[in-house]
C-alpha cells in the first residue's frame, strides 16, 4: 500500500482522537474514538510488506491483500468522518450556536486545511529528525 497514504490516514485518526478529547462528551464522542481507533489499528497492520514476496510468496495474493485493506481503510475513513461531523454538529448545538450547513462546510474546510498543514509540518519535522540522526551517526548523505 502507498505510505503516503497510510501514514496521512493514521495521521489523521490520531488527531481526530486527541481532538475529541478536549471537546465537551457528548454520546457519539464514545464511538467517534473507537471507530476512530480502529481506522489507526487498520492503517499501521500491514500483514503484507514485500518479504514474504521476496521469500516466495505469491504477488497475488498480496495484491488482493493490499487491495482488501485499502478497501476497508476507505469504508473506515467515511464511518469516521460521518461521526466525527455529527460530533461537531452536537457540540455547536450544546453550545447554543447551531450552525446552517453552508456555514459548517466553511468550518469544516478550515478544520481540514489545519489538519493538512499539521500533517505537513509532521512530515517535515520527521524528515528533518532523520537528516540530523544520519549526520550524527555520520552516515553519507543519500541525496
């Protein structure tokens, strides 16, 4: 599977995690974090990852593995994300804010593009962090 994707997406349950915890609980927070915990737990099992290929394994039946992980990570991703807008919802509610829906799409995006940028400056901080290991073990620069 691409790691692009699977590191993004268990991103990105982790932060919907820790998100739910500092909002007020409300009932559909309780599933949110464990449908929530279930997209991470299926984004980092990778039962396949090319040494059992390299060892004889058969190429197909790790693509239909892949395939079949990649399809559950989706159907896991929209579960989450239903839940997780219907938690909002309720806590714009409880509030006393009730938003309309043009005016919670606008929230959201900007909830989305955070997340976005949170996940970039992830990405880069770890690649910085590998950078400044390999100099330090004083390992050649690979590029």
């Amino acid at each position: 599977m691409f790691p692009n994707l699977i590191m993004d997406t268990a991103f990105e349950a982790h932060f919907l995690k820790k998100t739910v915890k500092f909002l007020p609980q409300l009932p559909s927070s309780r599933e949110l974090l464990i449908q929530s915990d279930k997209l991470f737990r299926i984004a980092t099992n990778q039962k396949y990852n090319g040494v059992k290929v390299l060892a004889g394994g058969s190429v197909k039946k790790m693509k239909k593995a892949i395939g079949r992980q990649a399809d559950e990570m989706r159907k896991q991703a929209r579960k989450v994300r239903q839940l997780s807008d219907k938690l909002f919802k309720e806590c714009f509610c409880s509030q006393g804010s009730a938003l309309t829906n043009a005016q919670y799409r606008a929230w959201r995006e900007g909830f989305d593009l955070g997340v976005e940028r949170s996940k970039q400056k992830m990405k880069q901080q770890m690649f910085t962090d590998v950078i400044a290991a390999a100099q330090k073990a004083k390992i050649p620069k690979l590029f």
